[in-house]
C-alpha cells in the first residue's frame, strides 16, 4: 500500500493515531469512517509503523552490535 493511504492523527491526550483512508473509485479521499490501524503512545513507534506499511525495512541504530555466538 502506498504511504499517501495513511494518515497519523495526534490527539491532546498524547495518543497518535494511524487511519488508512479509503478512496473512491475515483481516487478522490471517501467521506466515510476511516480503519484505524494502530494507535500508539510514542512518535518513534508510530514513524516506525509508518514505514512497516510503506513497505520500508526499519532502520538500525549506528551502534546496534551483532549478536555473539557460541563457540564451542
């Protein structure tokens, strides 16, 4: 799904909401209820749903380690 089918909606209370908008047929944004898709308590997690559904990987913190191995 394209991002443009997403909107982040940011409440007083400090919830961030995610919405997918339906389209008419003919593209046009529908006046009807939105789907919301997932709601969260923190910016960082919302972006990083965002990006889930846009279809980009998550990207890694600069000082993310591999993990060890057993050596035997």
């Amino acid at each position: 799904m394209e991002l443009s089918n997403y909107e982040l909606v940011r409440y007083p209370s400090g919830q961030l909401v995610i919405t997918r908008i339906v389209t008419t047929a003919s593209g046009a944004p529908s006046s009807g209820p939105r789907d919301v898709v997932g709601v969260y308590t923190s910016e960082q997690e919302a972006q990083r749903a965002l990006d889930r559904f846009a279809g980009r990987a998550p990207q890694r913190s600069t000082d993310a380690r591999p993990a060890a191995t057993l050596r035997g």
